[in-house]
C-alpha cells in the first residue's frame, strides 16, 4: 500500500467519525431539550403555575404549524412524485417503445436472411459435397475391386 492511499484512507476515517461524533453530540442535545422541557412541564403542572401553561400552549401551537408546514410539503412533494412519474412513463411510451419495435425488426431481418441462407446457399452446398463424397468413395471402392480381381488374376 503506498503512502497516499494509507493518508487517504485515514482522512476517510477521520470524516466518517466525525460525522458519526456530531450525529451522537446532535441526538444527545435533543434528547436533552426533550428531559428538559418534560421538567419544566412537571414543576409548571405540580406548581399549577398559569405562566407555564401558556408557555407549553404557544409551544404546542407553535408544533401544530410546523407539523402543518411538513405536511403540505409533503403533499407538494407528492405531487411534483406524480408528476415525475408521468413524465418517465411519456419517455417510455414515447422512446424506448419505437427502440424496442426496431430491435424487433432488426431480429426478425436477421431470421429472414439466415433462413434464405440456408436455403439458398447452405443446403445446396452440402448436397453437392456429400455428392461429390459419395461420388469418390464409390470410384475408390471401384478401383479397391478392379484391384483386387487383378491381384487374383496373376496368382
């Protein structure tokens, strides 16, 4: 391993532990807020303290909003989904069908030529051949006879 790729796989490290660090630090600090805030709810029940109560109470209205705002994001976000999605059917409907039938086609071209092929030019060469075969095995047998009749003549 050389030196380079030793640093930059310790640069790497020291990245992904730090995120890791912060991501621990940030979850520490609202589970925090969240004990602290569950306190303060406690005293300013048992205390019946009128100043907490509407502290809590302009806290929950102000969640209500944010969660309100969250939610027509989410429909908003919905929706551009939607609309992505009819987009990418259009291009598939419109681009990749007309590519699909020429793929076809082009098999089907191909299929045609190798079958004239065959017809026309595979077939009736090896009928020629096999002919031209069983021509000269019959003129090799032929001689193999003449030859031995006239090896038994001269005995």
């Amino acid at each position: 391993m050389s030196g380079r790729q030793a640093v930059s796989e310790q640069a790497a490290e020291a990245r992904q532990g730090g995120l890791s660090r912060w991501l621990l630090i940030g979850v520490g600090g609202f589970i925090g807020v969240i004990v602290v805030l569950f306190g303060i709810a406690v005293i300013g029940g048992i205390a019946d303290s009128e100043g907490v109560a509407n502290f809590f109470r302009i806290l929950r209205d102000l969640f209500i909003v944010i969660l309100a705002l969250h939610s027509t994001l989410i429909a908003i976000a919905l929706v551009i989904l939607i609309a992505q999605i009819s987009a990418l059917i259009n291009i598939l409907s419109s681009e990749v069908k007309p590519i699909i039938e020429e793929a076809q086609e082009t098999v089907s071209t191909a299929r045609d030529t190798t079958e004239f092929i065959s017809r026309n030019v595979a077939v009736p060469v090896i009928r020629m051949t096999s002919t031209a075969v069983g021509v000269g095995v019959f003129v090799r047998e032929l001689l193999a006879i003449r030859r031995n009749l006239s090896g038994r003549a001269r005995k």
